[in-house]
C-alpha cells in the first residue's frame, strides 16, 4: 500500500525530535566530496528500496541519542578541524524532518567557516516555501535526490504515492524563487530504473526550471549484501549498479 510521505514524515519527527534535539547513532569522517564531516541521524519519510541506510532510517538504532544543535555542530566542527575539511553533512535519514534543528545545526557549522551540503529527498521543501527559503538564506549547497524518472517507478521504490515525484521538482523551484544560487544546488538522479527516452525527459524537465540543472549527478545503486536481498525479494534489481 503506498503512503503520504508528508503525513509519515509527521509520525517519525513526533519520535526523532524532542524539541531541539534530533536522533543520531553515528559521527564519523568520510571521503565523499573530497572529504566531509559527517553525522549519521534516524529517521526518513520515504521508504526507498535500494537505501543504504534502512535499518537506521527506518528504525531505532540501539546506539541512538537525542542530541541538541550545539551538541551535533560541536562535533562536526571538531571532525572536520582535525581532518582538515571545509564540508559538513546530515546523513543517512532526511535531515529535513527536524527543519529548526537543522537550520541551527547549518548556522552553527556556517558561523565555523563550514559549508553545510544539504542532501534531501526534496519533498519538505517541495511542499513548505518557507523551509526552501530559510535554506535559502544559508551557506548551504543542496543535493536533491530524484529516485526514478518516472511516477510509477518513483512510487514502486519509495512506497510514496505517485503525486509525491513532483516534489523534488517543487523543491530546486523554490529554492530558485527563494534566490538560491543555481550553482550551490544540484539534482542527484538515481540510474537503473527506466529508458534512455525517460531520462531524457526528466533531464529535460530539470532544464525547463533552469538550463544549468540539467547538468546532473548520476547516482549508481551499490548492491550491498543487505541492499540486494531487499532488491530481488521486490523484483527491483537495477538495470546498472556498482558492487562494494
């Protein structure tokens, strides 16, 4: 049965943020971009087969703390001084569900001289002007993720009722209005689940909300072990992928 991921996205928050504290199991390096500091949080509102994370966004890890801004922001900054990075993320669930905490947790980073890459499903921002507009205000570069080309596949793979893959879209729209550079976001096009005639069609519906969208980040499903056995029970196996 698909679901609304604007009312799944209600029922986690109410369990992964207490106030302006959020859930996060895990704080670590990583070479991704060059190199960035990483904090790994619970909790997502949509249900995509192929996720890395889906124990822990899905899930409780036992591990699990609510943690406060300061407290995520502190440990970012330290991680990415002693390594030697510019960079700072949310990951592994949608940083957009706890939308106050993540705005303090990306002023906190950016009064650091960090740049805060933002990677979201989109569809908070798709949904809530305001939320692209405050993102908008901040030294933050915006990864939209973009699950498949089409309704249906988008829906299949994320569980999310059809309507919800215009989201994304929504979401680099506003953040357009909002006056966000158009250099400081991105599309993140996961390949495997359609034709070369669908992905056309979305590059070219990126390039109708602005030209330089439709220079995308092609995203290449990593069959883990964990990630394949939920793929083939599906009978979502992608047409292209990488082995870890």
């Amino acid at each position: 049965m698909v679901f609304n991921p604007l009312e799944l996205g209600k029922k986690v928050s109410k369990i992964v943020c207490k106030n302006d504290k959020r859930l996060y199991y895990r704080f670590r390096g990583g070479a991704f971009y060059g190199g960035i500091a990483t904090a790994d949080t619970v909790g997502c509102n949509l249900r995509c087969v192929f996720c890395w994370s889906w124990r822990s966004s899905h899930q409780i890890p036992k591990d699990a703390k609510l943690l406060a801004a300061e407290e995520v922001s502190s440990k970012l900054i330290e991680i990415a001084r002693r390594r030697g990075y510019s960079l700072a993320r949310i990951t592994g669930g949608e940083p957009t569900l706890c939308s106050s905490h993540l705005l303090r947790v990306i002023d906190l980073v950016n009064e650091e001289g960090l740049l805060f890459i933002l990677e979201t499903n989109g569809i908070l921002m798709g949904y809530d002007e305001k939320l692209a507009r405050e993102i908008a205000k901040r030294n933050v570069f915006v990864r939209v993720s973009i699950k498949a080309p089409t309704p249906e596949k988008f829906s299949k793979i994320t569980g999310a009722s059809k309507e919800f893959f215009e989201y994304p879209f929504k979401a680099l729209e506003n953040l357009i209005r909002a006056g966000h550079p158009v250099r400081m976001m991105r599309a993140s096009v996961v390949l495997g689940y359609g034709s070369e005639k669908e992905y056309a069609e979305l590059l070219r519906r990126l390039a109708s909300i602005h030209p330089e969208l439709a220079d995308v980040e092609w995203e290449i499903i990593t069959l883990y072990p964990s990630v394949k056995r939920r793929l083939e029970k599906k009978g979502l196996l992608p047409s292209v992928y990488s082995v870890p």
